[in-house]
C-alpha cells in the first residue's frame, strides 16, 4: 500500500466577510484538491499589533456554516483550545457538527491559548500543564 500527501487548508476567519469566506470554501472544494478545512480557535484577534475588537468569527460556529456550505471537504478547528469551553458543552459542539457534516469533522484538541487569549472567556490563567493535570485526574479515562 502506497501513502499518499493529503492536503488541508487553514480558513482564517479574522477581518474577512463572510462571503469572502464562502467564496474560499467553494472554491477550495470545486477547484482543488484540498481535502480538509481548518478555522482558527480564537475568541480575540491572534495576529499580533491587531487590535481585539476587530473582527473575528467563532471557530465552531464558523465550521457549522463550512458543512453546510461545502459536501467533499472535511472540517476541523486547528486546534481547539479546551480552556475556552468545558469538556461537556465540546464534546456536545462535537458531536452536533458530527452530525451536520455528515461525518466530516475532525478534531484537534490540545492545551492552547495565552493570557491575552483566554482572558475574554473567563478561563484562569493558570500553566497548562496543571490545567491538563487537573482535568485528567477527574476523568480517568483521559488518563495518559
């Protein structure tokens, strides 16, 4: 069996329209190869010198409108920040995109965000590694 090179695209969904996005997934979809799209999991502007209040779409929502706007492509958050949103309300968002995608989604889930990030969210700024610790210890099952 011979691997092959699959491609994805990261869909930045700060300071764009919403038809400008459109038009890149459609595109994406009709007119190459790619196979997977991506969105950005910021609740404030990440590119550095960009002021917060510009504009920047949710990354879950905005996959929610990728699946109903694409049929081939598979979706995906790069990556998910688990101290924006408990564990419950994700693996709920997951599952319920699961469903509108029709089996497309994919999942990056990692300890992410700064203190500038994760700040609007109401999250501590504690490290994340005791993060992690903390949460796995409640939930043996995510155990490493």
């Amino acid at each position: 069996m011979s691997a092959t090179m699959k491609f994805g695209a990261q869909t930045v969904q700060q300071n764009v329209d919403w038809s400008e996005l459109l038009d890149f997934w459609h595109f994406l979809e009709q007119e190459t190869r790619v196979e997977s799209i991506w969105a950005m999991d910021h609740l404030v502007a990440p590119i550095e010198g960009e002021l917060p209040e510009l504009s920047c779409f949710e990354s879950w929502t905005t996959l929610a409108a990728a699946a109903q706007a694409t049929r081939r492509l598979r979706i995906g958050c790069l990556v998910t920040a688990n101290t924006f949103r408990h564990p419950a309300l994700l693996a709920k968002m997951a599952a319920t995109l699961d469903h509108i995608s029709a089996g497309r989604l994919v999942i990056a889930w990692a300890l992410a965000g700064t203190r500038r990030s994760t700040a609007p969210s109401g999250s501590p700024s504690t490290r994340r590694a005791s993060a992690w610790s903390a949460w796995t210890r409640r939930r043996p099952c995510c155990a490493p």
